[in-house]
C-alpha cells in the first residue's frame, strides 16, 4: 500500500552500479523472496559497452542483458524492480522492461541521499520508520554491497597484474618465485 504496488511482492530484484572514474564499472542484481535474500539467484554484471562514467547506460547495459535473457527463456521477472537511483536510472529500467514485454512490472527506484522513492509518477516519501523503507533500503544496500565486491575483485586484479600472467606456461607458484 504504502508505495502503490499492484501487489504486495513475494520477490524483489534489485540492481546496481559501480565503478571508480569510470574503470572496471560493473552491475549487481540481488533477489530477495519473502523478505530473505536468495543468493543462488545474485548475479554479477561487468558493464561491456559503456566507457567512463555513465551511470544510466551502464544501468541499461546490465537491465538489458538480464531482462533480454529472461525474455529468450520465458521467463517473468520479480514481483518488484528496484533500481539504485533516481528517475534517470528509472527512465532506462522501463524502457528496458518494455522493450521485453514486462511492461506490467512493477518498478520504483530508490534515490540514496534522503532515501526517496522514485516512481515515473513522481516521487514518494516514505516516513523513516516506515516497514516498506526499511525492506527497500536493506534490498539496495545489499545491491549496493555486492556491487562493491565485485568491483573490489576486478580492481584488485588489475592492480596485482603482471607481465608474466601473458605468458604461457607460468603459474601463479612460478610467477611468486620469479618475483
């Protein structure tokens, strides 16, 4: 009720973005049924197509590939999109949903600084001790933290590199000695 849902979600999905100055950007999607995560259904996204720093696109590369692979399996997605963001972010995820026949998703975006709900119709403050905004905050902040792993892996493996992992032939044993 309080976010003007056509039902009350049994499963939710979630989305996010992140990057540092526009390198190594990648997209989580965490999924959460009953109000629990469900782990076997996170994925991980690195954005491909986007160069530098644009959150938008980067949104609509990773919303594309899952909703286009859900279209290819007919498959339906969650009770609820959350897209981390506000109504740029949110412009994309619908245009993405439509284009695969999921118009009759639900989906609400959630703008982080004063934690307002975003919705195409404008935009909806819930009170801080509202049930729905705390859910909704726990389902991005977990979107949020999954990114950020992500994120952290792919930063740590550039950062670690070396010329030696081009060549065949050299493990990682071999590389420690040679270092």
């Amino acid at each position: 009720e309080a976010l003007g849902l056509r039902k009350v979600p049994d499963t939710i999905e979630c989305f996010d973005i992140s990057n540092f100055q526009g390198r190594e950007t990648v997209g989580s999607l965490v999924t959460f049924k009953g109000g629990q995560p469900l782990k076997s259904r996170y994925r991980r996204f690195r954005v491909r197509t986007v160069t530098g720093v644009d959150d938008f696109a980067s949104m609509e590369e990773v919303l594309e590939r899952h909703y286009g692979r859900l279209a290819e399996q007919d498959e339906r997605p969650a009770d609820l999109v959350v897209v981390d963001g506000g109504i740029g972010q949110l412009g994309r995820a619908r245009r993405v949903l439509d284009r695969h026949g999921f118009a009759d998703c639900d989906l609400i975006g959630l703008a982080k600084r004063e934690e307002i709900v975003v919705r195409l119709d404008g935009e909806l403050r819930l009170p801080r001790s509202s049930a729905a905004l705390k859910l909704l905050q726990r389902v991005r902040d977990e979107a949020h933290r999954f990114a950020i792993t992500y994120h952290r892996l792919l930063r740590d493996q550039r950062t670690t590199a070396s010329e030696l992992d081009l060549i065949p032939g050299i493990g990682r044993v071999k590389k420690l000695s040679l270092l």
